[in-house]
C-alpha cells in the first residue's frame, strides 16, 4: 500500500484569527506566524498577502488560508 494512513494536515502561510470587537470589527492576519495586519474586510487580506509575495487564487484552499472562527464572509462578532 502507497498511501499514507493519515490525513494531509497543511500548514498555510496565512492565518486569519477570529473576529475582535472594535469599531468596526477586525481579524487579525498572521503570514508564516508573524502578525502583519488587522483586517477589516477581505480585499485587506488579499492586499497584505500580496505585499508579502503571496499570490491567492482561492481564499477557501485550506492549504493557502486557515480561517479561524469563521469563514471568509465572518466579520463581524457573535
């Protein structure tokens, strides 16, 4: 057998963290575990991604973006 038994676990090289109450809401964005922005809205993500050499075609590829307590359209808290 050539298959491994356990299941792919990536590690991507962005991270947005849950939404923090603020005026308005943010999510902090993490690239290769180093905080680089609060986000207000995706076009932040996708814009400090960019100036960090990162290129993302799909924002919901877990192997690209981890979302953390919730999911790309989570902006505001619960």
């Amino acid at each position: 057998m050539t298959e491994i038994a356990s299941p792919h676990i990536s590690t991507p090289r962005i991270m947005v963290l849950k939404v923090q109450p603020g005026t308005p809401p943010f999510r902090i964005v993490e690239i290769d575990g180093v905080m680089v922005c609060e986000a207000r809205g995706i076009t932040d993500v996708l814009q400090v991604a960019a100036v960090h050499g990162i290129t993302v075609r799909d924002l919901d590829d877990p192997d690209v973006v981890r979302w953390v307590g919730g999911d790309k359209l989570t902006w505001l808290p619960h």
